[in-house]
C-alpha cells in the first residue's frame, strides 16, 4: 500500500506532462485558417503515417517553375474511417487541395479537402483546414467560377 502511494505523484506528474504533450501536439497555430487556398499539382509521395500524414506535391508556381509542397493530413485511424488509404495519392497523380497556408510564407499547409483526376473528393484534413462535406459543396461552386482563395472568393460583387 506504501509503493501505491509514493508512486501516485509520479504518475500524476507524468499523467499531466502526456497531457500537455497531447494538447500542444494537436496545434493548428502554424496554419493561417482564415484563408483557404486551391492549389493543383502532382503528387510527389504520400506518406500515410502516424500521428500524421503528408501530402508532397509539385507545384508550379506563377513563373512556370515547380517547388515542392508539403501538407499535413490526419493519421491513417482517421483517414481509412473516411476512405482515404495508404494508395489513394500515387506518385505522378494530378490532384487539386484545398489547404490553410503556413504563416511563415513557406511552400505548404494544412490540408483540407483533394480532389482526384476523376473528380472524386476525398477528405484527409486534420482540422488544419476544413475538408468537410459542406466546405467541398462551398468550394465546388467556387472552383466553378474561377476562385482559387477564399478570399477572392467572398470578396463583395
């Protein structure tokens, strides 16, 4: 009975440390989520992994040159419950995303919503960015008209 109590507040410390590790993990701080942006590329590599995955992809940018994008996406637990698997971005596949950016101006954000060659939408976001039926509905129109920011997008006609 003496071991259980001189290891309670051991366990309450370590049990508070896991914790605050948990919450600070799950941060979207690095993502700007008051816009969200379409970009179009090819897919470089898909890495389904956890805690999370990430989308690399080929991007050319407005002068014709390509950068390579990084996005980050839930963990697979996540992902498979909304169908998106280990297979479902392949190298050299075109994919349209919708994505929170980075504040610090670097290639690559939060994932929202992908969209496939054959139209098909998946939803790999992590909360970084809204991949959500109604934000695919929303952006389905949008795309239809030319937008590829939010901003633009809401911007008063």
């Amino acid at each position: 009975m003496r071991t259980a109590f001189r290891l309670l507040p051991a366990t309450l410390i370590a049990s508070l440390l896991m914790a605050s590790a948990v919450l600070a993990h799950h941060s979207f701080a690095m993502f700007d989520r008051s816009v969200e942006k379409v970009a179009t590329g090819t897919v470089a590599r898909w890495a389904f992994n956890a805690p999370h995955s990430w989308l690399y992809m080929n991007i050319k940018g407005d002068n014709g040159t390509e950068t390579l994008w990084s996005f980050e996406g839930s963990a697979p637990p996540s992902l498979l419950q909304r169908g998106v698997t280990g297979n479902s971005f392949k190298p050299g596949d075109t994919l349209t995303i919708s994505y929170c950016p980075l504040k610090d101006g670097r290639p690559g954000g939060g994932l929202g919503w992908a969209r496939l060659a054959d139209g098909t939408f998946l939803n790999p976001t992590d909360g970084g960015c809204d991949g959500s039926v109604k934000a695919i509905e929303k952006w389905k129109g949008w795309l239809a008209a030319g937008y590829t920011s939010s901003t633009d997008a809401q911007k008063p006609k």
